[in-house]
C-alpha cells in the first residue's frame, strides 16, 4: 500500500525498540518436563510450578531433563531487579513483624509463579535491603509495607525498566494500635 508522492506506508514507529527482556530467560523450552535442580520446580506446558509428589517422580525418572531455574541462577550470580529499601527510626522494634511481612508476601508470589523470590534481606545501620529475583515482587512489598504501617514509598526504574528500586520511609509517629471493642463511657 502506498501514500502520496510514492511512499510506502511504514509501521516501524510501533515496533518497541528493544522490549524488555531478562537475560535468564530459556531461549529454548525443553521437550518434555524438566525440574530444576536446586529448589524442584518443575517446568511444564511452558511454565514453572511447584508440587512436590511430581517432583519425587521427576527427580528419580532418568529421562527427566534437570537444568537450573532463572530464579535460582539469578541468586547465585546475584543478579537482583528488585531492591527495597526500608527506612524508618523504628525499624529494629518492628523488624520481625516486617520480615514476617514479607516472607508471606513472598509465599504468595511464588504460588502464583515460582521464579518471583527474595533473594536475600542485608541489614544495615538504620536501614534494611531486601533484593528480589523480579521487580513486581519489589513492588509489591512496597505496597505491603505502605498498607500495613502507612509511610511513603517511592518507585524508580532503571533503564528499559529492567530494575526497580523501592524506596520505602515509615511513619514517624508511631502507628496507634487498634481498638478490640468499644469502650463505654
């Protein structure tokens, strides 16, 4: 099809220049199941999941392909693209409730999809870092933390939105514990 004067239409302005990709990804799907060697997830009908009686099975069947899961090889090469950092005076009188927080956040991600982890949760002076294997997972423990204990988080993505940095400050003024019942007066 062509325009006026003789140019040809071109579609190329909708084409992303480079989509997002994560380098860890498979580039090709293996035939047949596969379980990774490390945490057992299992890969079939091109997705990961976990069940542990199929893995059993897996793990013995000799015909069964064992590779390393993206999630597992980002850990050992450290390779996070998520990163929370949690900022609050506070934080070392709340520090169990919030890691509790957030492993069960976690345990809900990777229900969904087994490749969404915390890689690894840094204590420092004032300041707590928790690095994930995928910035939804970052995003969402922001959220978590903003629902639970109020204070502000900020959101920044690197280029390409490959990583997401979270920048999460509570409260200042100490969150007043909920009434049980009413009180009469």
């Amino acid at each position: 099809m062509s325009t006026r004067l003789g140019k040809r239409y071109d579609t190329s302005y909708k084409k992303r220049e480079n989509p997002k990709q994560d380098p860890y990804t498979m580039i090709k799907a293996p035939k047949g199941p596969a379980i990774c060697r490390k945490c057992l997830a299992i890969y079939a009908d091109k997705r990961w999941h976990f069940d542990e009686v199929q893995a059993a099975k897996l793990a013995a069947s000799p015909r069964t392909q064992k590779l390393v899961c993206s999630a597992c090889q980002k850990i050992k090469d450290n390779y996070p693209e998520g990163t929370v950092t949690l900022k609050w005076s506070h934080l070392q009188d709340h520090e169990a409730e919030i890691r509790g927080l957030i492993a069960n956040v976690e345990t809900r991600a990777v229900s969904v999809n087994p490749l969404d982890r915390v890689m690894k949760i840094v204590r420092r002076k004032k300041e707590l870092e928790v690095q994930t294997t995928n910035d939804r997972l970052a995003q969402r423990i922001g959220r978590a933390l903003v629902r639970s204990y109020k204070g502000k988080a900020a959101y920044k993505w690197a280029h390409r939105d490959m990583m997401v940095r979270v920048t999460w400050e509570g409260p200042e003024a100490e969150p007043k514990p909920k009434a049980k019942g009413r009180t009469r007066g």
